[in-house]
C-alpha cells in the first residue's frame, strides 16, 4: 500500500488528487497539509473538500515534518505555490519521503535547490509542469514538428483561469524550452514573452510566448510553426483536471520504482521521449 501525504490538500488541484487516491486499491492518503497556520488546523480534510469524514486531520505547513514521521507517508504530492514548494521540497526529501511535484513557476535558482535536495537526501522524484497524458504527446509532437519546420515562426500561446497565479504556464515554458533546445536556440535570449509599444520586426530566432487569462479555463496550449502562406498550430486543451489527476496516480505509482536521488519527468513515467 502506497501512504501519500497530500500538501496543498484543499486546493483545486489537491482536493481532486485526495479524491482520487481514495478510489486506489493500492494507495491510501495519510497526510494532508495546507499553508502555515491554516484554519483548517486539525479539521477533518474529508469533510473540508465536500466527501464525509476522512479520518485524516489537516496540518499546516510548519508542521510538515512531524507530519510526515507519524504518518509514515512514502510519498508527498505537491500541488501548491512555487515559493512555498521549494521549503517543503527540501523538508520532505530531508525525511526521506520520495516527491511527486506538479507545482509550477519556480525560478532557475528554485530548481537548482530542489534538485540538490532530492540529490543530497537520495529520494526519488516526478516533477513535471503538466502530467496530463496528452501533453506529454503533445510535448512530443512539437519536438518532431520543430525538427522538420525549425524555419518557421515560432510561437506559445496559453489560456488559463483567472486564478492562476503564475505566468507564463510551465506547460508552456516546457514547450519553449522542447523547441528551443531542438533548434539549438538559448531560450534565454531568444524567448520573448508578450510584445507592447514599436518592438520592431520580429527576428528569425525568436520564439513569442504569450499568456492569457480568464474566466474557468482549465488549460489551453497552442504552438504555432508560421511560415510564406501558410502555418501549423498544434493544440492541446484540458477539458477537465481529471486529465492532470490521472497522471499523478500514474506518477505515484512511478516513483517508488525509480533509482534514489533521481529526477523523473512524465515523459519517463509515460514512456514517451
Ligand atoms: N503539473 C500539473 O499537471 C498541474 C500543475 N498545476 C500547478 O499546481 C499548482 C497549484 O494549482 P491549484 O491547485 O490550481 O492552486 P490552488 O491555489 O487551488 O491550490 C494551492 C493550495 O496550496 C495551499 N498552500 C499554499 N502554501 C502551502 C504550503 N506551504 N503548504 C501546503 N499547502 C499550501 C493553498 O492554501 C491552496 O489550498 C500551481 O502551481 C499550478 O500551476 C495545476 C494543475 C496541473
Ligand atoms: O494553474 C493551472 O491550472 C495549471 N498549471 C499548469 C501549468 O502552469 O502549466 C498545468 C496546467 O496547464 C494547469
């Protein structure tokens, strides 16, 4: 039986994955964490997300450690906030509980640390900006199309709710980096995200990344190859987080059999490279 501990736990991503797990024959939820000092201290987490007394009580986040001794979680699932994550990251690898992260939006320095972490305390780990089945064969499609089209103009387009916090999406940065890296591009001088004011013609290298927001989109990502008279655009919408939820049983699953110390990404999880 797989113990998770679910940090973010009454977030619209959280609360659908607790839900979820609880339809597992193989897993069970041990542990929910929220934000430091949350109100849903020691609140029964079934009852805050609408299902009926869970016997699983919240815990706040300054109490993660403790948390994850006595419930003897083999994994947590994160689904939080980037600046928030990186603690906890560091926290739960230090405890010796492998990670599955779909958290999104942290900076090159953030990344650096959370690999360390994972590296140093010899747990394993999935994390990945989008774990959506068809995202992964969309990563993939672009990857092939970038090769054959790389001439082309290149540019990201995402749509998400008015919610979300971060932006660009890491699906979309994902998707900038697969394409950068195909055409031997550095991503940090060729990416130009939104465009305002006479910012002049666009050079050939460059590849647009642009993001918008609104109303209950749940996640929409569109790559599009421009070319003499014509274009490809290759899209992929999320109808529902059902779609990002069936990844990360499959990315619990995963971990617990991936080597220690190592980073896995839902392409390995998948088996889609
Ligand atoms: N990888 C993927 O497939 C997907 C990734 N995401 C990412 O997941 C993250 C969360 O998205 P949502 O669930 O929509 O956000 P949300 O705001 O609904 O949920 C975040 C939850 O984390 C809690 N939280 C904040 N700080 C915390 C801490 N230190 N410890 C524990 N909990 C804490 C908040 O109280 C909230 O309940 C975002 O970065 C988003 O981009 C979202 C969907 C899919
Ligand atoms: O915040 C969201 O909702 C999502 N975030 C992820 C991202 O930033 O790519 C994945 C998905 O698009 C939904």
């Amino acid at each position: 039986m797989i113990k998770v501990a679910v940090t973010g736990a009454c977030g619209r991503m959280g609360s659908k994955i607790l839900k979820k797990i609880l339809e597992q024959d193989d897993m069970e939820v041990v542990a929910a964490i929220e934000s430091p000092n949350t109100p849903f201290q020691s609140k029964d987490v079934g009852e805050i997300i609408g299902i009926g007394e869970l016997g699983v009580e919240v815990n706040g986040a300054e109490k993660l450690a403790e948390t994850l001794k006595t419930s003897k979680a083999d994994v947590l699932v994160d689904f939080t906030i980037a600046d928030a994550a990186v603690g906890t990251i560091k926290t739960t690898s230090k405890e010796g509980v492998n990670l599955v992260v779909g958290t999104t939006g942290f900076s090159d320095q953030q990344l650096k640390e959370i690999k360390e972490s994972i590296h140093k305390n010899q747990v394993s780990a999935v994390i990945a900006p989008n774990m959506a089945v068809g995202v992964n064969v969309f990563f993939k499609i672009i990857k092939d199309v970038a090769a054959l089209i790389g001439d082309y103009d290149v540019e990201i387009i995402e749509a998400h709710h008015r919610h979300k916090k971060d932006s660009p999406s890491g699906t979309a940065v994902r998707a900038a980096e697969i394409i950068a890296e195909e055409l031997n591009r550095n991503l940090d001088e060729v990416g130009v995200y939104g465009r305002k004011g006479i910012v002049g013609e666009r050079t050939d290298e460059e590849i647009g990344i642009h993001a918008v927001r609104g109303g209950d989109i749940v996640g929409d990502h569109t790559v599009l190859f421009a070319g003499e008279g014509e274009r490809i655009e290759i899209v992929h919408r999320a109808h529902s987080r059902q779609s990002f939820v069936s990844g990360v049983i499959k990315a619990l699953r995963y971990v617990g059999t991936a080597q220690k110390g190592s980073i896995s990404d839902m392409g390995d999880v998948l088996g889609i490279k």
